[in-house]
C-alpha cells in the first residue's frame, strides 16, 4: 500500500485563512493590525523571491508590511541601528531580517539585536532558550510548521521514536526540542553519525533537514514511518531543465511509509504561513490581549 501524502498547501493555505480571520478581528475588536517588517540587505536573488512573497502573504493576510532594502555594502552599525528602530517602533510586531547577509556583518549580533518579543523567526538566543526549557516564546517557523503537521497527522506522538537528520539552529534543534516537548524519544543525527540507515530505521517520525538532495534511502525507512522532508534542493535534469527534491528518496519511501510530505507542496508552503500566525500571536502578546480563537471546520 503507498504512503498518505501529506498536503502542505492545502494545510499552509488554511492556516493562512484562519490568521486572515484572526486579523480581522482584531483590527475590529481592538483596533490591531499586526505588522510585519522585513529587512533585505543585498540583491541575493533568491533572498528576493522570499521577501517579495512574504510581503504579498502579509498583506494578502490584511497585517501592515514595512519593507526595508539596504544596500549590500551597508555596515553592521547602520543595519544594528534600523534594527534598533524597528525595536522602538510599536506599529511593528513582528521583525525578520532575512538570511543570509553578507559576510561582512555578524549574523549572531544581528538575530540578538532583534527583540526577543519580535522575534517571529525564533532565532533568538532567548527564545532558543525558551524553548529549550519549555516555557512561551517565538518558535522558528520551519520547524513548527513541521509539528502543525505531524500533529495533524498523528495526534498523540508520546512515547515514538523520533529521528532528526540535521542539526542546524534553524530547523533540526528547535525540531527536536519541538518533538520532546510532545513526549517523543528523539535522536538528532548529523554528519558525523555512524550508521545513518539504522539510526533513521527505528523512527516512527523521520524529519530530514540536511541539504543533500535524496541522502535518505526509502528503503532506509521502516513501513509505519511518517516521513517530514524539510530539504529543498534544485538538482539538474538530462535536458538542462532543474526540478526540486527533498532530502529523502521520495519516490522509493513513497511506495510504503505509513506518511509523507511532498517536494514541493509539502513544508515549503507551511513556512511563510507560519510566519504569518507568528506575527498574530507576537502582535497580541504585545498588546496584551488573548489570540482570538478561529473554529475549525
Ligand atoms: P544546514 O544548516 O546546512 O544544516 C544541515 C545539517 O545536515 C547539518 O546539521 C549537517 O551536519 C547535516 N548533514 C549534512 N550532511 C549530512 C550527512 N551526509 N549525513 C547526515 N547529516 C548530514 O541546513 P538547514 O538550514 O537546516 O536546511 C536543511 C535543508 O532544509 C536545506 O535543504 C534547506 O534548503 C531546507 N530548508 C527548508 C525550509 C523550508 O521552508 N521548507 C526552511 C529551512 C531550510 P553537521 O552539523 O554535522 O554539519
């Protein structure tokens, strides 16, 4: 029997209705708009495909959008100091300073600037930290779109072996600290793992955040799996033509995983949705007032 393939888009597009709706009343309600602002230093040009679709799903959501392009020589000061402004800027609820920047500029020091209260990538050390103990912060979207997911999927995940590959502070460190505080036993692997295929072959969820496309075999992964592939990755064709694949061997583990998400059409949609819901849930936070509830269904 084939895997159930989870459906990410539609998931992401719910998920983006349901914050429209939330929006909505809190604009009514409370006189809210939560805004997002997005800061792009440089013309890296896959960094603006992202800002401008954040931008468009923003205000799409009926949230304020304040669009900041820097140069790609500006200095750490100057980038510190816009920072600092939308810190002081109560309009703004929710700040991402899309990654990469240039190498010139400190990454950590710029994620820290950012503060921990608008912080809707979760990359904070603070929130790091937050979720680390398991107390309320901002939660990097990746990841928790993954366990939106997994949750909707499988409900009750205490007590299933869990198994990460990858071990990133964006995506495979917060995952695990996600799935833990569901009560899974969680391994992260990496690339200094021995015996990748054995460690991946005693999960019941399998999430693969590695960036290499396809590096785990389908026949790596035991039938009653439920399979989260968060890798993108544009490999060429024959024809000179690219396509995307994951990072696990989709059409192989398809064939008989219990679950699994798509490349593309599975977490890729989920991120920027996510984002949108934090923006909702910092912007409330800060004024003090409860996330209004949206009925499912
Ligand atoms: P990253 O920072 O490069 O981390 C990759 C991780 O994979 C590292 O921990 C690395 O181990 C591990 N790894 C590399 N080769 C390995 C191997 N042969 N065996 C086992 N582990 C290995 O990547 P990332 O930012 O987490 O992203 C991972 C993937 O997710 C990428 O394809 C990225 O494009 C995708 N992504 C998607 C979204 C989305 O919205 N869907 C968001 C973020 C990322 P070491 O630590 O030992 O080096």
């Amino acid at each position: 029997m084939g895997a159930y393939v989870i459906d990410g888009r539609a998931f992401a597009a719910k998920l983006k209705s349901d914050v429209a709706k939330q929006v909505a009343i809190l604009k009514g309600k409370h006189d809210l708009t939560p805004g997002l602002a997005v800061v792009l230093v440089g013309e890296d040009p896959a960094s603006q495909v992202y800002v401008r679709n954040k931008k468009k799903s923003v205000v799409e959501a009926g949230m304020n959008s304040y669009a900041h392009q820097l140069e790609p020589d500006v200095s750490e000061a100057e980038l510190l100091s816009l920072v600092n402004k939308l810190n002081n800027d109560p309009m703004v609820h929710g700040i991402l300073v899309q990654l990469p920047l240039p190498g010139h500029i400190n990454k950590a020091a710029v994620i820290n600037a950012v503060s921990p209260q608008k912080d809707v990538d979760g990359f904070h050390v603070i929130n790091s930290g937050l979720l680390a103990n398991g107390e309320q912060g901002m939660v990097p979207c990746t990841p928790l779109g993954c366990l939106m997911l997994l949750q909707d999927r499988l409900g009750d995940m205490s007590g299933l072996q869990a198994v990460i590959v990858g071990r990133s502070n964006i995506v495979g460190k917060p995952m695990a600290q996600l799935l833990l505080n569901e009560n899974c036993t969680v391994t992260i692997a990496h690339s200094r793992t021995r015996d990748l295929p054995s460690v991946v072959g005693r999960a019941d969820i399998v999430v693969a955040a590695v960036g290499v496309p396809e590096l785990v075999k389908g026949h790596w992964i035991k039938d009653s799996a439920t399979v989260i592939d968060v890798g993108i990755n544009r490999i060429l064709n024959d024809d000179g033509t690219t396509r995307l694949v994951g990072d696990v061997e989709y059409t192989q583990a398809l064939k008989h995983v219990a679950a699994i998400t798509p490349v593309p059409g599975g977490v890729g949609p989920m991120t920027i949705a996510v984002l949108l819901k934090n923006t909702v849930t910092a912007a409330c936070r800060q004024a003090g007032v409860n996330e209004p509830e949206i009925q499912t269904q």
